[in-house]
C-alpha cells in the first residue's frame, strides 16, 4: 500500500497508521479510500484481529480532509441536458466511497483514533467513524469541519454523525461557520472521548480496545437518542432559526452550501442513522453540482497551489536561491518585506535615510514576534534568530553579497533612481533590482538602472506579513532569467506570484478601482449612500465600498486621478469619481478615517461611525429603499460585472494572460467574493454569452462603461471559455 501501514500486535490489535506517500499532509484521495477499503475489509473478515487503532504519520496532522482534485473532477453543472443522469452516476459513486465509514464502524470489532494534530473535514468524519477518539493535549490538535464556509458540505457523515455525538446546538456553529475545536474543547463538548499527554495517544487508544472496547456506535444502540434532543426541542427549533438567520447575515445567501447543511441536518436527524446518510449525501452532490463550489474549489485551493508550484515561470531557467536580501526604505512596506524575509531565513539589510528609521522598521519585527511569543506560536530564541537576521542600517556598502534589493522608498521618481544607483553599486552583476512601486512605470524606472534587465516590479500589497500576493512586473526590457528569479523569490518568502504587464494600474489596482468608481457612479445618481454600502456587501466584497475608501484614505484615489488626468492630458475622461473625489476632498476637506471625516464621520476613538449627511448634496435623491429584488440584483451585477469586466478587458489587452492568476490575484490581493471563484470564474459561472447579453443591456441603460469587448463576444460566439 502507498498511504497506509497495518501492524498488528500480540493482543490482535491492529495499527492502521495513515502516511500518504510523499506528501506532507494526509488527504483523502481515492487511491486512499481504495487502500483503506481493503484494510476495513481485513478487519471485517481476519479473525485474529480483534480491534484496531487508527492514526497518523504525519507530525502535527491526522488528515487534512477529502482531495479536491478529485472532488474538482465532478463538481459544477453536470453536462447540459444529462444533469440528472450524473447526479444519480455521483451520488452512487461517492456513496459507494462513504460507505467505507459505515463498514469500519459496524465491523463489530472496536476501533479507536488517536488524533495527534489536525483533523479537519474528512479527517474529522474518519475520526467520528471510529468508536472511541483520543486527542493529544497539544496545541496542534484541531477538529473542524470548514466545508460550510468553503462552499461544500462535509459529504462523509458530518451533518449526521455529529449532531448524534455532540448534539443539534453545539453542532451548528462547527458545520456552518467552520468553528474549530482544541483537544480540550473537544473534550468538554463531547466530540473527544479522552485527552492523553503528547506521545500517548495511540497507547491509549490502543488500552481502550483492549480493555473496553464497546464496538456499536451510539447510533446503532436500541432507543438512541440525540442528546438534546432533536429539532422540535424548543432550544433546538430556536438555535436552528437563529444559525440560519447568522448564515445569511454573514453569507448574504451567496453560498448554497449554507442552506443544504442546515437541510442535512434537520432532515437526516429526524430518521435513522442510515436514511440521513442518504440525505447527506443527496445534499452533498446538489451542493457540489453547484458552479459556485467548482468555482471556490478550483481558485481557493487548486489554483494557488499550482501557481506557487511554479505553473507560469519560464521553464528551464535554474532555480536561483536567495540568502542574502537588500530592502530599501523601512517604511511601512519595507519594514514589513524585511519581516517575511527574515521569518524564512533570508539574511537581511534594511537600508533608510537615518538610523533611526532604520531601526523602527526592524522594530516592526521586534513587534510582530512578540505577539506570535505571546500567543504560543513561536518561541522567544527562534524569535532572536529570526530578529538577529536583519541589519538596520544607512550604509550601502551592507548591500554588498545580496541576491536581490528590493525598493520600497517613496513613491517619487527621482527617490527611487537615487537609491537605485547607490545600491547597484554595490550589487553582483547577476543580482535583481526590484521596485515596489505601486503607480510608477517599471520601464521608466528601469532607466535608472545599470543593467535593466535586472529590474523587476514587485508589487507587494499591506500588510506585507498577512498579505499572501506579489504581483510581479515585467518591464521591456527585463530578462527572462530576472523573471523566473522574481518567482524564486517569491517561492522563498512563500507568497503567491502573479505576472502582470506594466502598464496603468497593473492589475490588481485596477480592478479594485471600479470597485470605488461604480459606487461613485450610483451616489451621482442619487441612490441612497446606505443602499449602496449594503448592497457592496451584499455581493459578498469583505468591506464595504464606501468604508474601503475612507479607511485607504480618500488623498491617494484623489491624487492618482490628479495624476492620471496629468500623464493622459485631453485623452482624460472624467467620471464620477473625480465628481465625487473633488466634492469630498477639495469643497470639503475631507480625507477619510485619518481625519475623521470622508463618506462617513466618524467619532473620535474611529470606532462609531455614520453617514456623512452632506453626501445629499451630490445629487437629488431617486433611489431610498431597496426591497425590490430585481432593483438589489441589478446594482448587485453592476458592481461586480464592472470588476469582472476590467478583469477581462485585462486579459484582452495582455495585463494579465492566465485566468487563474486573473481570479487568485483578485481573491487574494483584495477580497473579491470567494463564491464567485474571482472576477474571471465569476463570468463563466454565469455562461459567456448571457454575460456578454446582460452587460450589453447595462450599457444600454447605464453607460458605455458596461459595453463587452470583442474578446469576450468572439468567445461568447465561438462558445469558448476561459478555464
Ligand atoms: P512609507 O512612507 O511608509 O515608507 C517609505 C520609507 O522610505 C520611509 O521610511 C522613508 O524614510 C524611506 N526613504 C525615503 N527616501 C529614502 C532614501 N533616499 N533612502 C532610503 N530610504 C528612504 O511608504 P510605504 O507605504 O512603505 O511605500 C513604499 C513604496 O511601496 C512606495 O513606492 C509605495 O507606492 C509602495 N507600495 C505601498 C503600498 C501600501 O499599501 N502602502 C502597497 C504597495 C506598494
């Protein structure tokens, strides 16, 4: 077997240990069930074993849950027209896959987990499969069951075996807002039947088979009931309504998974044990059958995992390896690269203008480590080690030995082709120059460099030690070495690259902005300033698109206008942004959260905040409640139709060329909603075609802005996708 071992001891007990063959983490693949399946059916039918314990080989890790390549291979709309053959071809198949769970826990032989680290999703139901669970007392056990809030719904006897073991209440946060539980909290709830010390877990487990051993599930046993009764309980029948009403003010209904959670359960805990299984696994497939879960699946975990394994980096490049790094300027930006940098092992120079400055940007270090200390995350000398790797300083001649300098001083011209030259003169010749420019053209910065070829764009996004993206900018005349190293780099700090080309706004910037500019859109019509927050949310952007703004700062969209308007001259269109940019900032001084003042006043501690009245004065109001359903859909699609419009007008003009990097780039670099799969998926999951109808009736009622390109209406008439 590939990913499990059998050892059977003198007592006739079995240790079924779970190693995946080279992987880090246990999933549950189908190679894996098949082996598993066979390993269930020797403890069925061997009688000279007599239990078995199940655990991991993984340090830190029972399992990480089901394999969603696989689960990809079947998700979203079925073919057009053969919907329900496949449903019914899926649900027998999964369920034939499940049923493993079921044989293992009426084998009638005991068998007991020992969780060790983290079991989530699968690896939680596996667990809740066996008779008995032990969880090590240590911080790296955590039970959870997080497909709610992925888009899935646990398909391997989660909505059923749970609530029977912990009961409907204490079920329903864990299911549905993907709750986490420690060895301890599981204990307390029920989930756990014992905490041992680290190292004795199998030992334990291994005591209870031998010792007491009961091999029939709670559920199995005559007059079971649920503990706390089932749904018409009132405290139940209560939880339910209020977890559902949650779902939906969290969720604003964008994830069906949501809704066949809550079905599973209240339909599957009214049956016996066997039926709700069937009904998991029908809500199961109807939740996996949605393009919104293809869409989640594909860029939430595939897309980014085949991007930081180096999909789009020029192949046959060697690997370049980064030991030594430069960081430029130890403001925000630099203060935070010179931390991840540091974190894996990079020695690092963090250069400014005085000592000072440079030691507050280490001090940032200092800072975040000290928190990771305090939650028992790290420990107080890997912290030192970690702190000890960065030299603050004002001298360039540290620059010296270094496999890249990044730039992250102010965002001026003549700043950046100063420090620029300082340091290239202490550089190797194959060494990278990155910039750290958020507006600048990289190929004009580029002409302050020695050796151009050398000069990359890496645009890093705040905070640089929670931000998972860099984009990176390729100017003319950047080599093809300089790129695959720029994703070496990238590697190395463990971040996720995207290539974008250089040009206005790359990419990420550029479509958050419509994000700014049709809500802007919306308050020069009139539409109520509330309507249009609520509605930002409603699409499932993580903030709204008026508090954005104000909390970015309302001087920086204001300046990158003044300055666009500047670089494109009589070419400049204005749009109601400027409109409303001007009347905020310019008529009435008001800058955003910093300064109390923007959409919103705010009280003095920025915790209390209210529409800005005077916002009145931009436009007569015409729109003041929104119950209507298509009046809220349509402003829904105009707000996100326009990013998903700038993203492909993106790919049609070569910003940006692969569309997972399109969709991961915008999930991670600002949050566009996870349901959508990004703003690319988000236009497959509609169907090209009526999306390219859909925007062409906005344009006709709202503006040019609305109006498809021919890229997507080739793609619409030839049938062609993205994906
Ligand atoms: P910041 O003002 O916080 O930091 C800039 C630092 O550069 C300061 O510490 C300053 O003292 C130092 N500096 C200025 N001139 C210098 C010189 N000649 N030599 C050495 N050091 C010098 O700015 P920031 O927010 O960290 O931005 C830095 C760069 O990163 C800018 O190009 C910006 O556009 C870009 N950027 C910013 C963000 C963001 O969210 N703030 C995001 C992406 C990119």
């Amino acid at each position: 077997m590939n990913n499990w071992r059998v050892d059977v001891d003198g007592d006739g007990i079995a240790l079924v240990t779970f190693d995946m063959a080279g992987k880090k983490v246990n999933t549950l693949s189908s190679e894996v069930i098949a082996e598993f399946t066979a390993i269930v059916e020797r403890i069925n039918s061997d009688d000279a074993i007599k239990g078995a314990v199940l655990a991991s080989a993984k340090p830190g890790m029972f399992c990480a849950g089901g394999d969603l390549t696989d689960i990809k291979s079947f998700a979203g709309p079925g073919e057009p027209g053969k919907e329900a053959e496949t449903v019914a071809a899926d649900i027998e198949r999964m369920s034939r896959d499940m049923a493993v769970f079921r044989r293992l826990e009426t084998s009638g032989k005991p068998v007991a987990c020992a969780i060790e680290g983290t079991a989530l999703g699968g690896g939680a139901e596996l667990a809740m499969a066996c008779h008995y669970r032990v969880a090590a007392d240590s911080e790296q056990v955590l039970l959870g069951l997080p497909e709610g809030g992925l888009g899935l719904l646990p398909g391997g006897g989660g909505t059923q075996r749970l609530p029977r073991l912990i009961g409907i209440q204490e079920s329903l946060p864990i299911l549905l807002q993907g709750v986490t539980k420690t060895a301890a909290e599981a204990l307390k709830i029920g989930w756990v039947n014992e905490v041992a010390p680290v190292g004795q877990a199998i030992e334990r487990a291994r005591k209870w088979v031998r010792e007491t051993g009961d091999p029939v599930q709670p559920w199995d046993k005559p007059k079971f009931k649920v503990p706390g009764g089932g749904p018409y309980v009132q405290a139940n029948s209560e939880a339910l309504a209020m977890h559902a009403a949650m779902s939906r003010q969290k969720f604003y209904g964008n994830y069906p998974a949501q809704l066949h959670i809550l079905t599973a359960l209240y339909e599957g805990i009214q049956v016996p044990f066997d039926a709700g299984l069937r009904i998991e696994m029908r809500e199961f497939i109807r939740t996996v059958r949605t393009p919104q879960a293809l869409a989640m699946i594909r860029t939430s975990f595939l897309s980014p995992r085949e991007i930081k394994s180096g999909a789009n980096r020029p192949a046959g490049v060697p690997v370049k390896t980064f030991k030594k790094a430069t960081v430029l300027g130890a403001g925000l930006m630099g203060a935070g690269i010179a931390c991840v940098q540091a974190q894996v092992g990079i020695e690092t120079v963090l250069i400014d203008r005085t000592q000072e400055a440079a030691e507050r940007g280490k001090a940032y270090t200092a800072t975040y480590l000290g928190k990771q200390i305090k939650r028992g995350r790290m420990t107080q000398e890997k912290a030192d080690q970690i702190l000890g790797r960065i030299v603050a300083t004002t001298d360039y001649s540290h620059v010296r030995g270094s496999d890249i300098v990044v730039e992250a001083v102010f965002e001026d011209r003549e700043v950046k082709a100063d420090v620029t030259r300082l340091a290239e003169a202490e550089l190797a010749p194959d060494a990278i120059m990155a910039t750290n420019t958020s507006t600048l053209p990289i190929t004009g910065l580029a002409e302050a460099s020695v050796r151009p070829a050398n000069f990359i764009g890496l645009h890093f996004f705040s905070p640089v030690e929670r931000m998972d993206l860099v984009e990176i900018i390729r100017g003319e005349a950047t080599s093809n070495d300089t790129l695959a190293a720029a994703y070496d780099y990238i590697a190395t700090i463990r971040k996720t690259p995207i290539s974008v080309k250089d040009s206005r706004g790359f990419y990420t910037s550029r479509t958050i902005t419509c994000y700014l500019e049709e809500p802007c859109e919306m308050l020069v019509e009139g539409i109520a300033p509330a309507i249009i927050e609520n509605i930002g949310l409603m699409t499932g952007m993580p903030v709204g698109p008026l508090t954005l703004p104000d909390a970015i700062g309302l001087e920086l969209p204001y300046h990158v206008l003044e300055q666009t308007k500047r670089d494109l001259g009589e070419a400049y269109k204005p749009t109601a942004s400027d409109t409303v940019l001007k009347f905020l900032v310019e008529q009435h001084g008001r800058h955003g959260r910093r300064n109390g003042k923007g959409f919103y006043d705010y009280s003095e501690d920025g915790k209390e905040k209210t529409i800005w009245p005077g916002l009145a004065g931009l436009a007569q109001p015409t729109l003041t409640d929104a119950f209507d359903e298509d009046v809220k859909d349509e402003l829904k699609k105009r707000i996100l139709y326009r990013m998903s419009l700038e993203a492909a007008r993106c790919m049609e003009e070569g910003i940006i060329t692969d569309p997972r990097e399109a969709d991961v780039g915008a999930a991670l670099g600002f949050g566009f909603p996870k349901w959508t799969g990004g703003p690319i998926s988000l236009i497959e999951q509609i169907g090209i075609p009526k999306f390219v109808a859909e925007c062409d009736a906005l344009a006709d009622r709202h503006g040019e802005r609305f109006r498809p390109g021919p890229m997507l209406r080739s793609m619409a008439a030839e049938g062609r996708t993205f994906y």
